[in-house]
C-alpha cells in the first residue's frame, strides 16, 4: 500500500480496479486544508486518462509488475504481433492502444520489454517499452545548404520507419542516427 504521498509519477497503481499509471502528480499544502496530491492517472487497459486527488488519509495499491522480453514480429490493421524470444512458436498480439506511442519505433526482430499485470492470478501485458536510445537509418532528407549549418537551427528528415523529426543540417540521406524514444527527439550521428 503507498501513501499518498508516494503517489509519484512513474509509479504503477491500481485505481478503479484498473493499473494506472501516474503521469504527473502534486503534493499541494495550503495553510487551513490538510496536504493532498493532485495526480494525472492513465489507465494501461483502455487509455483514458483523468485527474484526480488523493487526501492524506487515502492509500492506494501498487500493481504487481513484472517484465519479459518479448520481440516484436509484425503489424497488421491495428495489431501487433510479438513472440517470445527464447520460443519462436510462442506468439501473440497485443492491441494498438496499449501499444500507444511507442509503436511507431518498434523494428522487426527487435527485443522490447513487455510490463505483465498480475491480476489475481491471470497475467495480462499492459505496457509495451522501448529502450530509451536506438539507432535509425535517415530515409528522406533535404540536401544540406552550404553555410547553413553556421546558424544552428535543422531540418525535418524522415526516418526508415516514416516517423519525422527534427535534424541538424548536416545530417545526409543514409545517415545513421540515434533517437530518443520517449521525446522523439534526433541525440547523435553514428559514426560510419
């Protein structure tokens, strides 16, 4: 059980009878008012996400989590499909709305780290995530400008999976780059 104020953001809890995760919170103490935390809650089941509050005297339960790896297959019309690393035949799917944003940076027969419920007994996979930093080939990319790259600033470059982001100017067509998963932000160039 955590108090309310161990209501952090990160923290997996079960509101509603649903695991939730905490995406933001505030422990706000007013002079006349007891504490209360003022949380962002979104479910991992159906995505819906809603504010709430916890007073001093509430508690909550945290999930029980644990993580596999799974690597993920193909998708197809809204579902994806993983399989499990060590047995190949062991296959399943997992549907686009726990899969969420990070979908769009799953690559065929990479390793991704599932988060399974516990719910009494059955186990459910209610998250999927990816590692923070990993590598992508630039697909589409405007010609660099001679004494462009003076003033700072980028350009906008598709990747191999036609997710765009921003790039500095003098990153090429072919280029390998590292990008952050979670900001879906351009890190660095790998060096050829």
């Amino acid at each position: 059980m955590l108090e309310y104020s161990e209501i952090r953001t990160g923290k997996i809890i079960i509101y509603e009878d649903e695991p939730c995760e905490v995406m933001d919170n505030h422990v706000a103490r007013t002079q006349q008012r007891k504490p209360q935390n003022q949380a962002k809650l979104k479910s991992l089941l159906s995505g819906r996400t809603w504010n709430t509050v916890f007073h001093a005297s509430d508690k909550a339960d945290e999930a029980e989590i644990s993580k596999k790896d799974v690597k993920f297959l193909y998708a197809n019309k809204g579902e994806f499909w993983f399989a499990d690393p060590t047995d190949p035949k062991d296959r399943f799917k997992i549907e686009e709305k726990i899969i969420g944003e990070a979908g769009k940076y799953l690559k065929t027969n990479e390793n991704a780290t599932a988060l399974v419920w516990d719910n009494d007994g059955t186990e459910q996979i209610i998250k999927i995530s990816l590692p923070i930093k990993m590598e992508f080939v630039i697909k589409e990319c405007p010609p660099s400008i001679k004494g462009s790259t003076a003033s700072g600033g980028g350009k906008l470059a598709t990747l191999e999976n036609g997710v765009k982001i921003q790039v500095p100017f003098f990153i090429e067509e072919g280029d390998k780059v590292i990008i952050n998963t979670e900001t879906s932000q351009y890190v660095e160039r790998v060096q050829k």
